[in-house]
C-alpha cells in the first residue's frame, strides 16, 4: 500500500496555467532529448517514464514538439562512452544524465552540450559544478546527496531495534562526498548509543569480506550509503540480511524493493520528473551555468513487512502509520 501526500496550491495553479498556454502556443522548434544511462533497456527503471511525464505536464508533445533519444549502458559506463559518438550525432540540444555514472561516461567522453543529471554524490567535490548555487559550466541539475538524512536513518533504526549497539556501516569510498557521509555517521550514532564500524566496499570480494566479519561479530544491522555502486549489491546484502538475520537500511526505495528493511530517502521518480523543468528552461534560453544545482524536496519511507517478519522484527505502529510505502 503506498500514501504520499502532495501538497497543492499556487504553485500548481501556476504550472497548470503554463502548461494551458504552452499547448495552445505554436512551437517554435522540435526540442531534441538525449537521455542517457547506465541501465539496462530491457530492464529500466521508472526514472524515465518519470522524466517524460514532467515534460508533458510542462505542455511538450512527444513528435509534436519534442524528441527524446535513449542511450541505455546495459550496466556498463564503458558502453555509454562507446554510445557517445552516436549520441552527438543525433545533434541533441539538452542531454539528461540519469546517475553518476552516466554523467562520468559524457565527462570523460569530452561532451560539452547543455546537461541535466541527477546524481547521488556532492557535484561540488566530484568537480562536476562550482556551486549548488552557481553551477558555473555546462551542466546543472539535482543532487541525491543529503547529509540530513543520514541521521534519521540511524534514528529509525533505534527506534525500530532499540536494543541495538553496534552498526555496520557499508560504503563505496571513491563516491564523492563519502566522507563528508561518514562523518554524518559517526555524529548521529554516538548520541543515540550506536557504535559504528566502517567497512569501505570496491568490488565484490571487499564487500563478502565485509559481510563475513559482520557475521562473525555479531553486528545488529547493516547502513549501506545509497549510490549505484552500493544498490547493485542490494539484493546480495538483502539475501545475507535473511540468512543472518541482521537488518539492513539505505536511503533509496530500490534497496527494499530487493528485500532488505527499510529505506529513507528522496523519492528518485520525482527527482527525475523535476529534471524536466531544468530541460524546459534551457530549452527556453537559459544557461546551465546559472541554474542552481537542487537537493530534493521530497522524502519517503519504505517498510519491507515481510522481510521484517523473516529476520523476527515487530515494527512499530508508529514506524509503519509513518511509511509511504508498506512492502507486504
């Protein structure tokens, strides 16, 4: 069962007004879209349908006033490079880039053109912008990365597992931010009598490394910091979750989709919906540059009941009248 509560009001009646003067308006021109990630085509998330969805609510057409072009890695960032000569040759004037990833793949690919991404790290320490404020370059958009939810996390899961002492903390140290991450950690726990322990994961035979000496000293649940990176081992971390019956948070929706307990976080569809009104402004003549980067402005909690239930954990009534979601 889902509840999510939208607020409504000015803003709305603005954007309704705007989308009913954008359709009755003659296009000037065809916007061309290139979307790119490194997701699987036949697997994709529904970050796209998402980001489509805000652009029709912004008044475009798809064949009418707009084409967006897909550019989908298959999971592998190499390939997005390899599609990079194609993707130009399109002659896109907006490219969106759907994760970190993607985004790294244009960089190093040397793509210039007017960018909107959504990425879980700090753009400023990645060295992809300047500033939240004043981006300064080619590209703009929405940033994952909120260090103040890394202490609501810990807290529900205190309050979830009050008699929990010790947590392990899992993370991709080469994520730009992670430390700053980190330390959010260490000052959330100490307050709420949690000690922490650090295991930077690279690869898949660091993160077994960490899963084997988390079950041999006992730790009473799992933070893993949410990116790409660490959510294509979600489903490994849900099955040990199971097997040894320690909880597991994050702070992306996916991560107890695949079986673990809970997430706190931004609602990532509605991440990429507002990317189209970054798309929308620079189609109408607005540079990168001056648009300030955004954090998101809506969060939600996922519950996995089920997977509760397995590893022998009673959620509070509290905890789930409070969820968005309730995995049953």
């Amino acid at each position: 069962m889902r509840r999510r509560t939208f607020q409504c009001g000015l803003a709305a009646l603005a954007l309704a007004l705007t989308c009913g003067r954008r359709a009755s308006a003659q296009p000037k021109r065809v916007l061309r879209v290139a979307w790119v990630s490194t997701e699987r085509r036949d697997r994709p998330s529904r970050n796209f349908d998402a980001f489509r969805a805000g652009l029709r609510e912004l008044g475009y057409v798809q064949g009418r006033d707009l084409v967006i072009d897909t550019w989908w890695g298959d999971g592998s960032r190499e390939q997005v490079e390899r599609l990079v000569p194609q993707m130009l040759g399109a002659r896109p004037d907006v490219v969106l880039a759907s994760g970190g990833l993607a985004l790294g793949a244009l960089i190093r690919s040397g793509v210039r053109l007017p960018t909107v991404f959504s990425v879980s790290a700090d753009p400023v320490a990645a060295g992809f912008v300047q500033s939240f404020a004043r981006p300064g370059g080619h590209m703009t958009g929405v940033s994952l990365f909120t260090l103040a939810l890394v202490g609501k996390r810990l807290e529900l899961l205190k309050e979830i597992v009050p008699g929990a002492r010790k947590v392990a903390l899992i993370a991709n140290p080469q994520h730009p931010g992670e430390s700053q991450e980190l330390a959010a950690a260490q000052a959330a726990a100490a307050p709420l009598g949690l000690a922490v322990r650090y295991f930077p994961v690279k690869g898949e035979a660091e993160l077994e490394a960490a899963l084997a000496d988390i079950a041999r000293q006992r730790d009473d649940a799992i933070v893993a910091f949410a990116d790409g990176f660490t959510m294509s081992f979600a489903s490994r971390i849900a099955a040990f979750s199971l097997q040894h019956r320690i909880p597991a948070i994050d702070g992306w929706a996916q991560f107890a989709q695949q079986g673990n307990l809970l997430i706190y976080g931004p609602v990532i569809e509605e991440v990429h919906r507002r990317l189209a009104a970054f798309v929308d402004r620079i189609a109408n003549g607005a540079k990168p540059a001056d648009l300030p980067v955004e954090l998101p402005t809506q969060v939600e909690l996922v519950v996995n009941l089920k997977t509760a239930r397995a590893i022998g954990l009673a959620i509070p009534a509290a905890v789930l009248l409070r969820a968005d979601e309730v995995i049953e």
